[in-house]
C-alpha cells in the first residue's frame, strides 16, 4: 500500500524552497548539529546545559538520510534558504496515522536560518501542502517550554495548544514542561 509519504514534493514560496532531502545533506545537517549547542537543548536531547550531544558516525547517518529520501513512512524535506541557496534545517512529517489521516511533526533549524521569518514560512508550506495535498487531517507535534520562539511560530501558522506534559524533561536539574500543539484541516 502507498502511503502520502511516498510522494517527494519541491515545495516553493518567497523565503524558502522545500526540497526532498538527499543522503548527502546529512553532512550540512550534522554541521548544523555540532555547530549549534541550542538545538540539542530545545529538541531534549541532552539534560544539561555542558553536556555534549551524543554524535553518530557521518556513515550512518548518510545512511539514515539515503534511506529517509525513498521512505514512505515519512516525508523528509530541506529548507532552502532562497537568498542563498543554502540548506537551513529540514522539516519533516512522520509517526503516519492511516485510520485518522494524522502524523507528527518537526523541524530542526540551524542558526543561519532563525530569525528571519524561513521556519514559519517552511512550517506554512509543509502543513498546508499535508492538509491539502496530501489529504490529512490532523498534524501534531509538541514544543518544551524553554522554546517560546518554535511556540510562536507554529500558533501564527495555526497550531492549536491542546494541553501540556507537566515536568516531561529534566534539564540542568529543573522539570520542564512539553505543549502539545496540533492543527486540523478544517
């Protein structure tokens, strides 16, 4: 069976194109990682502030990538920052739901690309192009309380809070809170 995932689209708007990933974008994506300690945070990989976050193998994580280009259990796509043609981030639609036509989302945006309106515009494309296109209903995700920005973003675009995980993270020995945050079709 084919899911919605299957299809890769080029997604274009004024600040940034959406573009299926490749396995050698791993090598940017990693470069973003390493070179931004605020990813690690916002995203609850680490639990404190000095921890470094545990890194993979370049292989493997082209080979993850590779793989990530053909899936059809998610959809996997760069952020091109249109100004400068280079790869920000990725946004990416998972964790597909057939029964309910729902996924998950993320994004991961280095710092080249934050504050410049490219998330929001990137978060605008994907989500319109799986609540239309793709035929979904309902896309979810969740956001830590210490990251106010990424909450912002995705209420402009028209994510809904719909309840919060008291105390789902422990970093630099403080309870953090997880928002769930969703939009529907309609």
């Amino acid at each position: 069976m084919t899911t919605p995932f299957a299809d890769k689209p080029t997604l274009v708007g004024d600040l940034v194109t959406l573009r299926p990933i490749r396995f050698d974008d791993a090598d940017t994506i990693d470069r973003l990682i390493c070179q931004d300690d605020e990813i690690a945070r916002l995203t609850g990989s680490i639990h404190h502030s000095t921890e470094q976050p545990a890194g993979m193998p370049l292989e493997d994580l082209r080979e993850i990538y590779g793989s990530w280009a053909t899936a059809d259990d998610r959809l996997v796509l760069g952020i091109i920052d249109n100004a400068t043609g280079d790869l920000v981030g990725e946004v990416v639609l998972n964790e597909w739901d057939e029964d309910n036509r729902a996924c998950s989302y993320r994004t991961l945006i280095g710092s080249a690309g934050r504050g410049q309106g490219l998330g929001t515009e990137a978060t605008r494309l994907i989500v319109e192009h799986g609540l239309g296109a793709m035929g979904l209903h309902r896309i979810a995700l969740e956001v830590y309380a210490f990251n106010p920005r990424a909450r912002h973003v995705y209420e402009k675009v028209g994510f809904v809070h719909e309840g919060t995980g008291r105390e789902a993270l422990l970093f630099d020995d403080q309870w953090i809170d997880v928002h769930y945050l969703a939009i529907l079709a309609r």
